[in-house]
C-alpha cells in the first residue's frame, strides 16, 4: 500500500476486526476516519452477485468526474478486466482477504491518472460478508484531475493482503471454504507502519448511515 489513505483506512480496519475474519459493519464509526472520508466508500454484494456502491466519497466521484452512488463497481474497469476483478473479490468475500488495486483512467482527451483502491470485508446479516469497506485515491494527482469524466480504468496490478499472513483460521478449517487458486501461490511481504503483512498477486434492507464530507 502506498497511499496514506489505503495505509490508514486498512489500520482502522484491521484494529476493530481485531481476532475476527472481519468487522461488522456497524462497528465501524465514520468519525473515527474523519481525515480520508472524502476518499473511502461502502459497496454491497446484491442478490445478483453484483458489487454496488452503497456510498462513495465526494472526492471520489469528483475525481471519475460522475456520482457513483447506485453503481456497479465492475463498470470502473473495461470488459476485459472484469473477471479478474471478480477473483480478487471472491478472496475478499470467501476468505477475508483485503484486495488491493491499481486502476489506470483515462480522459477523454488521453490523459492518464492511476488510482490506488483498497476493497476491505464487512460482516453482514447471518455473519456472511457482503457489505465492503474501501477507499480510491490517486497516486501523483495531476492538475486537471476532477475538472472532467474518466474513461473506464484499466487494471494495471491486483493483489490480495492476508491481514493475519494467510487466510483466517476460521475459513482454513471450514468444509466450505474455495479452493486456492493456483495464481494466489507465493507471496511478498509489505510492511504499514510497524505492521507486516504478507500480499499474494492475484489472478485469474437495511440502512447504511454512513455520512462522507469533504
């Protein structure tokens, strides 16, 4: 992670789960994140297996120069990057992986910005993760950025982060846990502050009162 914002928002995370597979989503306080709300969001995973966006940061929807509210995430990234943004979500909603993207968007007028995202699990309804905290910041930010849309992004490296080395132990000895895939294998070690963790490069109605400010 390279971005202060991803940098904070996994700590914060990774605090209140604490020895859990992952937080609930009413544990987290908005105020607690306060300085990178602009830049955090809420996504859902519908009956249709679709990645929602509950809520986005006004920073966020500045910078793709559109509101995102209501859409799918999977519309941030062209047709061919799609199923591998599937895969990294299925580590994240089966086995409490963090998904950590680089996304590279362009203007219209050719102009390119990369942007940083953290996609982090929620425990939801009946202990299943299918709400997602995350965040989308642009590295280097240029001038012109937030002055007009952007194309869909495209996705230049994935990665998952096992926040305790490897897969919980809850999901290791569950009969229902997936099978690891095979692109998952090998890992590298990235550090957050005093932290260490391990990153694998990946492969192939209720209410949410979640109020986000600039």
């Amino acid at each position: 992670m390279r971005q202060r914002t991803s940098q904070l928002l996994f700590q914060y995370w990774n605090d209140v789960r604490g020895e859990r597979l992952a937080p609930e989503r009413f544990d987290i306080e908005p105020a607690q994140i306060g300085a990178i709300l602009p830049e955090t969001c809420i996504l859902e995973r519908d009956e249709n297996g679709e990645y929602l966006f509950r809520l986005a940061g006004t920073r966020i929807c500045d910078n793709f120069g559109r509101e995102l509210r209501g859409q799918r995430l999977h519309d941030l990234v062209p047709a061919d990057d799609r199923v591998t943004l599937s895969d990294v979500m299925t580590e994240v909603s089966e086995r409490g992986a963090a998904g950590l993207l680089d996304l590279t968007a362009t203007s219209a007028d050719g102009r390119d910005v990369v942007f940083e995202a953290l996609l982090l699990p929620l425990l939801h309804m009946s202990g299943t993760i299918t709400r997602y905290l995350g965040s989308i910041s642009p590295i280097d930010p240029p001038a012109w950025l937030g002055t007009e849309k952007l194309e869909p992004a495209r996705l230049a490296s994935h990665a998952v982060v096992w926040p305790d080395g490897r897969p919980h132990a809850a999901v290791a000895s569950s009969s229902r846990q997936a099978p690891f895939v095979q692109s998952l294998v090998g890992a590298r070690v990235v550090r957050v502050d005093r932290r260490q963790f391990r990153v694998v490069q990946g492969g192939r109605a209720d209410h949410d009162v979640f109020t986000l400010r600039k």
